[in-house]
C-alpha cells in the first residue's frame, strides 16, 4: 500500500511530461522521453511494480472462472446422460432406490 501511495505522489507531474510529450515535434518528442524516464529513473517508480498488486486477483479470478466452468460442463453432462436414460420419469432414477 505504501508503493502505491508514494507513486500517487507523482502523478501529476507524470500526466505534464506525458501530455507535453504528446504534443510536441520529433525532436523535443526525443528529449522529453528522456527527461521523462530520468524522472522515472529518480523516483524509482517502475511501471510493472503495479501489475504485481493486481497478479493475485487475476489469479483468483482465474481459478473462479475454470472452476465455475467446469461445475457447467459437469452439469450439462449429468443433464444429457439424464435425458438418455431408461427410467420413464427421467431423473427419479437417480433419486429413488
């Protein structure tokens, strides 16, 4: 939590080099992305530390959805061996002995 604090700290100053280096020509486009990685550089921000704060939910939401699609794969195969079977009633054979 404190990286991301420390990192909100800048961002303003971020968005100015960011926007002046969208409008400016090739070669000031040059010099402002050097200016630019050196304040990176200064700071010591480094923009993959972020993705390692939203690794664990892509692994969580990950999990969830394989699970939760193969509990749907289970079912709609219960549901067809169901709609194949002998028993008159469908599904009571299942559940009556």
């Amino acid at each position: 939590m404190v990286f991301l604090q420390s990192n909100a700290l800048h961002v303003f100053k971020q968005l100015k080099l960011q926007t002046r280096l969208r409008n400016a020509t090739a070669f000031e486009k040059q010099k402002l992305a050097a200016q630019y990685m050196d304040f990176m550089r200064s700071k010591d921000i480094n923009p993959l530390k972020a993705l390692l704060y939203q690794l664990p939910t892509g692994i969580i939401f990950m999990s969830f959805f394989v699970g939760l699609r193969g509990m749907a794969q289970v079912k709609s195969c219960v549901d067809r061996s169901l709609d194949n079977s002998p028993h008159p009633h469908g599904s009571a054979s299942l559940f009556t002995m």
